[in-house]
C-alpha cells in the first residue's frame, strides 16, 4: 500500500488550525444562481474530475501526537466522501443552505475539505427587497431607516432585475485549508468539464504602472476603532445578509479604481455607524486581501492571500461631500503602495511563531494567547473585494452561465464584521457577515442601507 504523500501546514493554515472555535466556524462561501437545470449525475461527474485536474485540493489533516513538530496535509488518491449533494427543494431551501454554510464547516479529517450543495428551483436571488437574511431563526424585517438625509433609500432607483434561476450552488469552503479564489478555480473547470464549453478566465485588464507617489498614510502604531455593538443575539455564530446594487460609477480616466471606492464606502459606512452608536472617533483600520495568483489551470490551490492594512485618519471621515475626490485619491496611493510591498502573508512574526521548533500544542497555545492579547489592536474590519469574477461560469445551454455570484468571509470577533464584494453581469454582489455576539438581524440591514449610500457618494467627477 502506497504511503500518501504530507505537505507542511503552510503559516496560514496552522494559525488558523490554532484558532479553530466551534461556535463560529472558519467557513467561506460561495453562491453561483445559474438561469436553469444541472443534470445531477453529470454534475458529480464533472466535479469530481475537476478536483482530480487540481490534484492539491484533495486533501486532509494527517494524524499525529501531541508531540509533532507541525501539522501536515495528506494528499488522497481520490475523495474521502461525496461532495456534491442536492438537498430537497422547498421554500426554505435557500435560506437553510445559506446558514450551513455559516453553521457547519466541512471537516479537516476528510478529504476534501469542501462540499457543493446544489439548490434546484430556489426561485429569485433575492427578497422582496433586494436582500437576504440568514441565522438562527430570520424574523420579518424591512429596510433599515438610515439617519443620512439623501440616502439610498430614499431615492427611486431602477427595479434589480428579478432573475428566472432555478439553480443556486453553494460552496462551502473550511478556511484552514483553502480560500475563495481557489475553490473558484475548481469551479470554473467543473463548469467546463460540465458544459464543454471553454472557461477560460478573462484576463485582468492592464494598467500602466504609477510614479511612487509620497502618501500621507495615518500611523498604524494606534489603536483602531471598533465595530460598536449593535443588538447583539443570544444564538453563537455568525449572520448574513446578501444584496445586489449597481457597480459605482467611475469617470474615465479616474486615479482611483472601484476597490478604492468600496475601501472608502467601507470606511465612511463604519465611521458613520459608529457615530450612531455614540462611539469617539478614533482612526480605522481596514484588512484587504491582495491575491497575485493567475486565474487559469497553474493557479495554486490553498491559501494564497496576502493581507495588508489600510488606514484612515478619523478628520478624513468626517469632512465635506466635496473632499471625496481627495480621499479616494489618497485611498488609491495608499492601496497601490501596500499592494506593491513584498511581504509574507500575515507578516514576519507569523513565521516565527509558526517555526516548528517546539511540539505543535505548545505553538497552539501561545497563538491562541497572543491573539487574545493582540484583540485591541486587531484591524477594525476586513474588506475583501474578490473583484470581477473572471470566469464565465458557463455550464451549457440547460443550466446557462452565472448571473449572480456571492462570497462572505469569516467574522468571528474581534472584528465582528466583514464586506466581501464581487462583480457579475455588470451588477454589485455585497455580501455583509457579522459576529452575533456584535450585531443583529436589523443592524445588519441599516449597515446595507449605509454601504448603498456612501457607495453612491463615490460617484464624483475627479
């Protein structure tokens, strides 16, 4: 019998194997509405190929005593278990998947340490109102009251387009082992193994390199702000809420791009919830996700984000409507300095602590300490805008081309909230997640209803 072969724990994944809380699971998710039907049978085909074709993907942690020096991988031959399942359609069906993806992460023991959820006749992407809600137990809600006269909500907005999608699939990620981007990968083979038609991804568009440029960068050496508590629930976990809003609009030639306005929709739409909540201004401090991989078949698979700190001052979040040309400005130097930096993914003291010079439980505990300590200097929220999804996402002519793709990120404390966004068919896919031990149902559409607000303050001229 062939001995399976055992890569390291990369750092990412042991400290956050370190970390590892069973009342808020390290969970991504991921939803792709197809226009029509998938084959069942075809479907666990196609998948199952596409995770052979991404041969890194099939995996799972190795047993060891409490004595081993790290954690290791195992790679498999094949899958431990089915992956794809597709559970009984019904009213509920959607909403139910959603909150499994938040509840139950697929576990490190089995390989692989993901599972696709196929949803059939989920009816439309979304609510009455645009949006949807998942937890514990989602009660009858409207819109939130925004306090900002000229808000989003109040304006006439043109109808979002109520989709014919019968299909929803929900990838449920464990975010020790991988992240989005790469469970997107596998899906875009899978679609294309599926439908036979080429998934290439689109390639990124190009940018002619800026002049350094000196920034005026508010220091990182102060405690950030806090998401102030809103009504929190009694239920452990985390709550999520799903919408669809137009794309910002930039003029051409702008010195800014749409992650710089959403970084500082992000940052005003917090600065303005915490004022709500009687909060003292203190600077902010947002985590962004830079992803360098490619997008086709070389793409590693794991977790291969870097992630970097952009601050904001609290003057800067408090000034006119007419300096939002000058913040986002000043946004975009500081986005493209960080991004260009070459560092390690969570930095040089992630890779000392993770050195495997004592037994892993040792290692554990410290990790677990220390980020305790470190929670009030933990970055106020984590903005990860996965960008324009580059693949077509086309399963055929039965099941169709995905119009609507949504992520969400983790949001245990002591951030408590994160905004991951994405771009499908020239539409906005914000997905708002937070801690439940920090928020509730209805904070969580008030902070919609100030994120389509400053989102549309953006739209300035440079």
């Amino acid at each position: 019998m062939t001995t399976p072969a055992r890569i390291p724990f990369p750092v990412v994944d042991e400290v956050s194997r370190h970390c590892l809380q069973e009342e808020e699971p390290e969970t991504v998710h991921i939803e792709v509405h197809l226009p029509g039907h998938l084959d069942p049978a075809r479907m666990r085909k196609a998948f199952t190929e596409a995770l052979h074709r991404h041969p890194r993907i099939l995996m799972r942690e190795a047993r060891g005593g409490w004595y081993r020096r790290r954690y290791e991988w195992e790679l498999t031959a094949e899958p431990d278990l089915e992956v794809v399942s597709f559970p009984a359609p019904g009213r509920n069906a959607l909403r139910d998947a959603r909150t499994r993806a938040l509840v139950e992460a697929p576990p490190l023991s089995l390989s692989p340490p993901i599972r696709l959820e196929v949803v059939e006749g989920a009816g439309p992407a979304e609510g009455s109102e645009a949006t949807d809600m998942v937890g514990p137990h989602p009660p009858s809600w409207g819109r939130g009251a925004v306090s900002t006269s000229g808000s989003a909500a109040g304006r006439d907005k043109p109808p979002l387009t109520r989709s014919r999608q019968t299909t929803v699939l929900f990838l449920t990620i464990n975010h020790t082992a991988l992240d989005g981007p790469a469970c997107l990968r596998i899906l875009a083979t899978a679609a294309e193994i599926y439908g036979g038609k080429d998934n290439s991804p689109t390639p990124a568009p190009i940018r002619p390199p800026d002049p350094p440029q000196a920034t005026d960068t508010p220091s990182n050496w102060t405690r950030p702000a806090r998401v102030a508590p809103g009504t929190p629930e009694n239920s452990p976990g985390n709550g999520l809420l799903v919408t669809e809003l137009p794309l910002p609009h930039r003029p051409k030639g702008s010195p800014y791009t749409v992650n710089d306005q959403l970084m500082v929709t992000t940052a005003l739409t917090i600065a303005h919830w915490n004022r709500e909540h009687g909060e003292a201004p203190r600077p902010l401090r947002i985590t962004m996700p830079v992803d360098d991989r490619p997008r086709d078949m070389t793409m590693p698979i794991g977790n291969g984000t870097r992630l970097v700190e952009v601050p904001f001052s609290p003057t800067e979040l408090t000034r006119k409507p007419e300096d939002m040309p000058d913040l986002l400005r000043r946004t975009a130097q500081r986005t493209r300095a960080l991004k260009s930096l070459s560092r390690p993914q969570l930095g040089h003291g992630a890779g000392l602590l993770t050195a495997p010079v004592t037994p892993v439980t040792w290692r554990a505990a410290l990790t677990r300490g220390l980020r305790r300590a470190a929670a009030p200097w933990t970055s106020t929220t984590l903005l990860s805008n996965i960008g324009r999804i580059p693949y077509p996402l086309d399963f055929g002519e039965e099941a169709g081309r995905a119009h609507a793709v949504w992520f969400s990120a983790p949001a245990r404390m002591p951030r408590g909230l994160t905004v991951t966004t994405a771009s499908t068919a020239g539409r906005l896919h914000l997905a708002l997640r937070w801690s439940r031990a920090l928020l509730g149902h209805g904070d969580g559409a008030h902070l919609r209803d100030l994120f389509e607000h400053y989102l549309h303050t953006t739209e300035v001229a440079p």
